[in-house]
C-alpha cells in the first residue's frame, strides 16, 4: 500500500561499519564501497542523493534500495554481453562483488540530442567529446546511431569534463586495445537497455557506464540503467512533443533538479539549498518508486526500514560469513 510507503520516513545518510577483513572504505556521493580483504567490496547504496554535484541534506526513503534493485537487476539481465563486478545482494541495499581497478573515465553513449550535449551543441559545438554531431538537429532529435562521448571521472565535488577517445588514448588513461573492448560493450549494453526500455513503453535516451579491470579482464561496474545514471522518454508521446518542439516526458531524476532550480538553486557558489521538507522528501520518494516500477515492470516492495543500519550489518555479516 502507498500509505505504508510513504509514511515509512527513516533513510541511510551514513554508514560506519567494521566489517572483518576490511582494508578500506570510500564514501561517494550516494554510495559507500567498503573493501574486504583488498578483493571484494561491499557496496552500500544509501538513501543520499545529490544534484548538480551537491549532496542533499536530507535523505529520500528507499531511494537505496530503488537504486540498488535496478542495479542489480540489469547487471543480471546484461552478463552476457559483457562480464559485470556484481556476485550478490545480500540486502536490497547492497551489493557485493569484485573489486576491480576503474577506468578513469565514463563512457556516456547517447542516442538522443539533450541535456549537456544539445546545450552545447546549441551554444556553436560542432563535436561532442570529439564526436561530429550532424548540422541541423535539433533538441531531443534522434541521432542516426547512438555516439559514444567519454567524459572524465571527476573527483567528489568537482565536474566530469568531455573528453575524446583520442586524448584518453593519447593521454594514457586507458589504452587503445582497452578503449576498443568499452566502447564495444558500451554500444552493446545501450542496445540492450533499449530493448528493455521499449518493452516498458520508454525510450533510453542517454546513459553513462563505467568499466574496470581485475585479473586482467574488463568488468562493467557500479549502477546500470537506474534512473540516476540513465535518461529516459515516454515512447508513446515522443513524436507528438518532438514535432511540436514542447519538452519530452522524462523518466529520470531530473524533476529533482527542477525542483531545485524552481527554488533558485543550481549547486553554484553563494545559494542555499531550499528546505527539504516532509512533503518534498515523501514526494520525491514516491516518483522513485513510480520510476522503479515503470523502469522494471515490476511492484515495488518496500523493506524493514526500522533500524536500517542493523539489518545492512547483519546481512553482510551473514554473506561474508559464508
């Protein structure tokens, strides 16, 4: 029922733990990756989330475990195409898997004209990360093929940066052999994705992964087609607001940027972060599980969300054990 849903208000900002045989942990924007025995890491998606490279001060019930879900579901449904860092779920908001050594760099394949690249594109850019882009298109227009525009890996706080395959090359972040297998399973995961998201009535706009090695082979790692790292359009009123240049029906996070810059806040110097209160943090946890089962095609099912942090432990603790 939606009234157990949204009155369940207790979120995951912070995790401390100490797991045995843990060598280190890194907290990112939204997740905790602790690493166990310098092999395998434990990856806790908390209910954090962070727009315009900001983290909110307050957390968004289940949004961990919306994430962690689709996550998990679409590293399954894509281990064919290419090998994937994930071996378990031992809790709906963590994943478990190989530790692996990451590509400094994003590989962001996009099939539409949108977000950074039509703003840039609208602004005089004839390439996006070195790419061409056609003369003549116009917002939200459907590139001929999907492209592939790398971007750097920023560290906490900071912007990625476009960059092109020739200076990643030529740089030495990663090589041409290896830049040669990502953008391959890039292009073959985003055709994937695609397929998923047409049979759920949606359109996969644009997307980042993001690969790294461990034993010498190439891993997909972190999230895969959740709506924070994905874009994506309702397929049945594309070509009606496309033709009529009105803004496309988005499945993402972006009414969370909205609501932002709504409230005079675009994560620049000097302006303060609007006050998050219960009505917004139940309201933008309601559109994630409406995401998650429009996404999925599944029900949401909500978890014991009373004492959090214990349950996570307990559930690690069970997997590590065995």
């Amino acid at each position: 029922m939606i009234i157990d849903f949204v009155d369940k208000m207790n979120a995951l900002i912070k995790t401390s733990y100490r797991f045995p045989n843990q060598t280190a942990v890194y907290n990112g924007k939204v997740r905790d990756v602790y690493t166990i025995g310098g092999k395998e890491l434990v990856m806790i998606t908390t209910d954090r989330i962070s727009a315009f490279d900001v983290v909110m001060p307050r957390g968004i019930p289940f949004k961990g475990q919306i994430l962690n879900q689709i996550a998990a579901k679409f590293l399954d449904e894509t281990k064919d195409i290419c090998p994937n860092w994930k071996c378990a779920t031992p809790d709906p908001m963590v994943t478990c898997g190989i530790m692996c050594k990451g590509f400094p760099i994003e590989m962001i394949v996009r099939g539409y004209l949108c977000g950074s690249a039509w703003r840039d594109y609208k602004a005089g850019a004839k390439t996006i990360s070195g790419v061409p882009i056609p003369d003549g298109m116009r917002e939200n227009e459907k590139f001929p093929t999907p492209i592939v525009t790398p971007t750097t890996k920023a560290e906490l706080g900071r912007h990625d940066e476009n960059i092109s395959k020739e200076e990643i090359i030529a740089q030495g972040l990663v090589s041409a052999e290896d830049y040669a297998v990502v953008e391959r399973y890039a292009l073959a995961l985003f055709e994937r994705g695609t397929q998923i998201a047409d049979r759920r009535g949606l359109i996969l706009v644009d997307t980042k992964y993001e690969f790294g090695t461990a034993d010498g082979t190439i891993y997909l790692i972190d999230e895969v087609h959740t709506p924070d790292s994905s874009r994506y359009f309702y397929k049945n009123t594309y070509r009606e607001l496309f033709e009529a240049d009105k803004p496309q029906r988005q499945l993402s996070k972006e009414f969370v940027r909205q609501w932002l810059m709504d409230n005079n806040f675009q994560g620049k110097e000097g302006q303060k972060i609007p006050e998050m209160t219960d009505e917004v943090v139940r309201g933008i946890s309601e559109r994630y599980r409406e995401l998650y089962e429009q996404i999925t095609g599944e029900k949401f099912t909500v978890s014991d969300n009373e004492d959090i942090e214990q349950r996570i432990e307990k559930n690690v603790l069970n997997y590590l054990s065995k």
